[in-house]
C-alpha cells in the first residue's frame, strides 16, 4: 500500500473521528440555545468558521502520527512520492464530491425558498459537506484498488 | 460492441532486463510501484510521457512497449 493509499486512511478515520462529535456538539448546543435570525446566522457560521481550523489541525496531528506509526512498524520512512495517477485519482475523487456538494446546496436553497428556517439550511450544508467528504475518500480508495 | 484498450509488455521486458522489479521500473520511470501494477494488469493507461519514459527504460521504442487494441464483441 502507498503513502497516498494510507494518507486516506488516516483522512477517513480524522474525518470520522473528529468531524461526528463536533456535529453532535454543535447539534447538542443548538437544541440549548434560543436565538433569533441573525443570532442564528451568527451561530453557524461561527461553527462553520471553527471547524476549518479543527480540521486542518487534526489532519496535521493525524498524518504525523500516521508517519510516525508507519516508521515504527515497518522500520523505514514512507515516500511521499506521486504520480500523474495519483493526481488523476485526487481530481476524479474531487469531482464526484463536488456532485454531491452540488445538489446538496440546491437542497439548502430549495429548503430556505420553501419556507424553512436558515438552521435547517445550515444543517444540511453542513451534513452534505460531511458527506461529500466522506465520498471523496471512499471514491479515492475505489479508484486506488479498481483503478479506472 | 466495439471495445478499444491499450495493452503492454511490461511485464515480459522487465523478465527479459534481468527480471527488473516493479518497484525498479517505478524508480527509474519516476512513478508509485501501484502505477506499474495498474499499467502492467490494464487498469491504467499511462499518459504519453509516462509511456515515452517507461518505453526509454527499456531501451525501445513506444510501440514496442504499448499497443493499442480494437476488440469485436457480439
């Protein structure tokens, strides 16, 4: 198994391991809270902002810990060396996300034009960005075994 | 149905230059080992400089190394 095989590995269990309790967290203190339009904008775009940064942390903490895990085991380093196929599979993986990002966000917008509240539009681009992430791995693992 | 593929030689040259591994072919190619195991089983089709390099590798030119298939399928 490659370096860009195991990376995604390690982004599935990062995006599974700290993306579903901050969601439940988030989840929990919206329920808690009363708060009008704006102190709702202001809510989720506050736990959209906070969750860029957790992510990019945890994904650096993660593949470090992955290297180190990797060196220990197998007793040599991990190349970090790609390819054109490589680079292949990343846009073909990312263009499948974006198919689900896209009709999710047409969801949001149907929903907020149906009379819906912004949290349920948030929600579900929220819920929807998770699981395009979610796709974008799965698609780069079905692509690395399968090939295309 | 018509069905167009390209396939390859890769695995008898590598027999035939001193039973070369994949992992040698990859290095000296500039390329992942798994992007030989998709070249050499069909699953990939290397771009045209990736199959000029590898056809270098072995000393040949391209069309020694790659062909490109038209099956017909009833």
């Amino acid at each position: 198994m490659s370096t860009g095989q195991k990376q995604n590995y390690i982004s599935l269990v990062t995006t599974l391991l700290v993306s579903v309790p901050y969601f439940i967290f988030i989840f929990n203190k919206y329920q808690l809270e009363v708060l009008n339009i704006s102190g709702e904008l202001r809510f989720w775009s506050t736990a959209i902002l906070l969750l860029i940064p957790i992510r990019i942390v945890s994904e650096i903490v993660m593949s470090i810990a992955g290297a180190v895990l990797q060196a220990i085991i197998t007793g040599k380093e991990g190349k970090d060396l790609s390819d054109e196929r490589d680079t292949l599979i990343e846009l073909k993986s990312t263009r499948n996300a974006y198919f689900i990002f896209m009709f999710s966000f047409m969801a949001a917008i149907l929903a907020v034009s149906q009379g819906h509240s912004v949290s349920v539009m948030f929600s579900i681009l929220i819920i929807s960005g998770f699981l395009s992430e979610l796709f974008e791995i799965f698609s780069k693992i079905y692509y690395y075994k399968k090939g295309f | 149905m018509i069905k167009r593929h390209i396939t390859n030689t890769i695995r008898k040259l590598r027999f035939e230059h001193n039973e070369m591994t994949q992992e040698q072919l990859a290095e000296k190619a500039g390329v992942t080992r798994q992007t030989i195991v998709a070249i050499e089983k069909g699953n990939y089709s290397p771009s045209l400089e990736l199959a000029f390099r590898i056809a270098l590798v072995f000393n040949l030119s391209i069309e020694e190394v790659f062909s490109y298939e038209i099956e017909q399928k009833i």
